[in-house]
C-alpha cells in the first residue's frame, strides 16, 4: 500500500496524503484531483478501491472460447441469468479466429475495473498455451471461477464436469452392446479434460484385460470437421464403436461414417459429450453424455458472489456427476464389417 500511494502521489504530481484521501473517499480533494487520481491508478496497473468503481463494479466478464459449439451459449444462458439475479451484469467476450484474444479481453476487462471473470472454456485447460494473463488478474485480486479442468498452478476456484465418470459411462455403455474395437476422439495432447478422458479410457481398457492402443485415440482440433477426419481414420483401422469430446466432433464421426458408407449404429456407434441444443434433432439423435450445465453454471456464480464478498474458502476444484442420454447413434454391434 505504501508503493502504491508513493507511486500514484508521484505520477500526479501530489502528496500521499491526498492519495491516501481518494482512495478512501474522503472530502477534502478537489473533483479535478480525484479523478487524475484515479487515472493514475488505471495507468499503473492498481485496481480501484470497490467503492470507487461505480456501476462498473457490477460488471462481470464471461469469456468464452466460441459460440458455435452450442454448449458455450447454453452455459452463458445460466450464468447470465444466475448473475442478473445477484444483480451483476455479464460482459461477453467471445473469441474469434485472427480476432481479439482472451489476452486482450482479460486487457479490456480490466480497464472496466469488473467485478469478476468466469472463463467457460479457454487457454486455462491447455497446458502449452500462453497463461500470463490468468496470473495478471490473480496479482490484481480479481475473482475468477473456471469451468472446465484447468492446469496445474492456476490457483482460481473451477467448475467441471467428471471426465472420468463420463468416459466410464460412454465406454461401458459401447461394451454393452458387443463393441471390442472402442476408438476415441479427443482434443490436443495437451487439453486437461481430454488427458483425463485418456486416462479413464486406459484405465477401461485394463480392467477389460486389454491395453488401449495408441491406434486407437486421435485427436482434433474442437469441431465437426476435425471430428469427421478424426473418425474416419479410426474407422479405417476398423474401430467400431467411437467415444468423442464434444458434440460437434460426434456429429462429425457421423459424417465420416456416411461418406463412407457406414451406417450408424448399424455399423457404427458414436457417443458424444456436452448434450448440447439440437442433439435430439439430429439423424440418428446423438447418444450423448450430459453436463449438468444449470448446476454447473450456478455453482460458478456462487462461488464468483463468495469471492467479491470476501467470504470464500478456496474450494478448489468441483467435480459434477454427468449423465448418459441413450439415443439413436448407438445399437447392438450387428456388422463385424
């Protein structure tokens, strides 16, 4: 505290004294002070007392990686509506291909002295991304919740849903119906939620008496058209059943599966992960693993609330149980192909 108020009263030319009154909202200082205080404080990379933030303290960013997978709308439609009812305005910020990134937005955030941030998916699960700027709102005491599994050494509150659990269902369920060749298609090698849906997927394979084979797992950048080359390269090698990361890549093994004139389920399985808008609407309609996006989507506004009050004890990490919807992209194994 003593830097800071050094720092400020030097930058605008006054004495820390007076610092010390705008920071405090006291009287006794001019309207013109104040605010080059105030802008001081920006310029250097303070945050503002609460008080001072005006209606800007009820602003609360939600960046999200994209909109067109349909989970991430789903989830800023619960946490939009979790915190208007905490009277809190959500900010979204959506990335875009070659547009402004979650470096700039966290910037830009910032510079609206917002009460908090919820990041629903980014850069914070993948280990080989640029992480300085999650570590720029920690310096500043910004409350932050995650949601999705983060990596090590981002210490903010996160919201998951169990990758494990998922993949277990997913697997057990493909099993069921008489499928031995089970193939996944995941995110980048270095994506947490899809090294954790690996690693349940191994530890499947072993207690079945078998090792999960490399040829077994491709990855994919997050959409349906890496999906559908994904999958198709799992096909080739005569994998009959197909546990995927996402909707949208599920979506896309159909798509590979009909290009090559599989049917599905006939030949084929797919299982997706999200149940996402519209995977009723599909043809087949997508068997697919559940995220409890409300409860997910509440519990990381109340874990937000807990921190801007003051009243939080670190939870860490909040794993939520998913749910196995069985549609129509799954049958009995009736073609050994």
């Amino acid at each position: 505290m003593t830097r800071r108020l050094a720092q400020v009263a030097k930058k605008v030319g006054v004495s820390e004294a007076t610092v010390s009154r705008v920071l405090n909202d006291k009287p006794g200082v001019s309207a013109a002070t104040r605010q080059s205080v105030l802008t001081a404080l920006d310029v250097l990379g303070y945050e503002r007392p609460t008080q001072l933030r005006g209606e800007r303290a009820r602003l609360v960013g939600l960046v999200l990686p994209e909109l067109q997978n349909p989970i991430f709308p789903a989830f800023a439609e619960v946490i939009g509506g979790a915190l208007a009812q905490q009277g809190l305005t959500p900010v979204l910020c959506t990335q875009t291909r070659g547009g402004v990134s979650e470096a700039d937005y966290v910037d830009l955030l910032l510079e609206q002295h917002v009460s908090g941030v919820v990041f629903a998916g980014g850069l914070f699960a993948e280990a080989d991304a640029p992480h300085d700027h999650y570590r720029r709102l920690a310096e500043r005491n910004i409350p932050v919740v995650l949601i999705n599994a983060s990596i090590e050494g981002l210490d903010f509150p996160c919201v998951a849903c169990d990758d494990t659990v998922a993949v277990e269902q997913a697997w057990r369920h493909l099993a069921s119906l008489g499928h031995e060749r089970i193939g996944l298609v995941l995110g980048p090698a270095d994506h947490v939620p899809s090294r954790r849906k690996l690693a349940a997927a191994r530890d499947m394979a072993r207690a079945a008496g078998t090792e999960l084979a490399d040829e077994c797992v491709e990855r994919s950048i997050f959409s349906l058209e890496g999906g559908q080359a994904a999958a198709g390269r799992l096909m080739e090698r005569g994998v009959t059943g197909i546990v995927c990361g996402s909707d949208p890549l599920a979506l896309g093994a159909i798509r590979a599966a009909r290009r090559r004139g599989l049917s599905v389920p006939t030949d084929v399985s797919v299982v997706g992960f999200d149940d996402s808008a519209f995977m009723t609407c599909t043809e087949p309609p997508l068997s697919t693993v559940r995220q409890p996006i409300e409860a997910m989507g509440r519990a990381a506004v109340d874990l937000l609330c807990a921190q801007i009050r003051g009243t939080q004890t670190h939870p860490g990490e909040l794993l939520f149980e998913p749910e196995l919807v069985v549609r129509g992209s799954t049958a009995q194994l009736l073609s050994t192909r």
